[in-house]
C-alpha cells in the first residue's frame, strides 16, 4: 500500500466531543480537493503482502473490474472531481469473508482474492458499489449525527448506521447471517481535504445474502 495512505486521521477530536463516528446526513459539504481515491489506494499498483490491515485486495478487485468492464461504474473512484464516501474493507475484512465462503481458514491475500474472485466480476462489481456512497463528502467528524442513519449507495440498495456509546460506528447490511461490519476507528478520513474521502472497515458489506 503506498505511503499515501499514511494520511489517515483519527477521531480523538469527535471522541473530545463525546462521540466517535463516521457517517452524517447525505447533506454534508464537499472539500475542494480532487485526488481520487483511486489514485491514494494505488488502483494499478497493488500488491498482495503481509499487511492485512491494508486495504490491497480491494484495490486489487477494482482493478479486476475496470479491466473486464471499463465502463463499470466503479470508474467514479477515479474521478476526483466526484463527491463521494466510500467504505473500504482491509484485507483481513476479505480474508475472513473469504474463509467463510470456503469453510476453512484463508491465509493469505492472494488465497482470499483468488476466492472473491470466483464470485464473478459482476458479484464483485455489485459488492464494491454497494461500499459506495456518492454525492457527498462524509467526514468522521459528521458521525455524531448518524445514528439511526440510512445511506443509500451506489449499487442502489442502503446500509444503516449505528453508532454505540463504547464507541463503535456498526454499519449494516443484507447479510443477516453474518457480524456487520464496523468502522476502523484510526483508519477514517482517508483522501482528508478531497471531494472523495473513504474510512476502513472491518468487514466487507454485502449486498445480499450468501
């Protein structure tokens, strides 16, 4: 993961306030910059390693996508001058999907792509859009405002957000079966000062059940 991704902040200011949290009203205001996230992640230059806190397999499965269908709609993530937010699972979020899937533990990068690939580019296409959020500049800081929220995506179905007092911003999704996802606390703001902005998390929403 290149060092871009260093510029994540954290959200001891919100804490200061008394809550921490990731998603307001679609009404937030979009910053002035427009470095895609595209360009921060290094779409193109991915590449599997250790690190499982990074987020390789989902650039990686972007790439995969843009290259069997250029005109997906997953193209907005390089296009700066599009506000959105975006979810992004790191890879440990897709090595445990994938170890679900195939019933026994994946240990690798490589392992759990190859797996989430299998799904079809078109299932993979539909899941990264289901991680999207366009319109607007979500910040960390907006989040106090979020529980009970519901924020529709690009793949046209919602995911609803709740934050709790611990604090934990807990995002839901259509896979009732399946722990929701939740917000990696010091991996938000990624993009910070951009029309597109991106927080981690730490499993990947689905968009149906599997």
């Amino acid at each position: 993961m290149r060092n871009s991704i260093a510029r994540i902040a954290s959200l001891t200011a919100a804490a200061a306030l008394g809550a921490a949290a990731l998603i307001a009203a679609p009404a937030a205001q979009a910053a002035d910059g427009e470095t895609s996230l595209a360009s921060v992640l290094g779409v193109g230059k991915a590449k599997f390693d250790g690190n499982h806190k990074d987020y390789d397999i989902v650039t990686k499965a972007a790439e995969a996508v843009l290259q069997a269908k250029p005109d997906s709609a997953v193209k907005v993530l390089a296009d700066g001058s599009v506000a959105l937010t975006a979810f992004i699972p790191n890879d440990q979020a897709f090595m445990n999907l994938a170890s679900a899937l195939k019933g026994h533990k994946v240990k690798t990068e490589a392992a759990a792509f190859k797996t989430v690939a299998g799904l079809g580019v078109d299932t993979v296409e539909q899941v990264l859009l289901y991680h999207v959020v366009p319109g607007s500049t979500i910040m960390s800081a907006d989040a106090l405002k979020a529980n009970g929220a519901k924020l529709k995506t690009a793949e046209g179905k919602t995911i609803s957000v709740r934050v709790t007092k611990a604090p934990a911003i807990i995002l839901g999704d259509k896979a009732r079966k399946i722990a929701n996802p939740r917000v990696i606390l010091n991996q938000v703001d990624i993009n910070d000062g951009n029309k597109q902005i991106a927080h981690g998390i730490d499993g990947v929403l689905l968009p149906f059940a599997p």
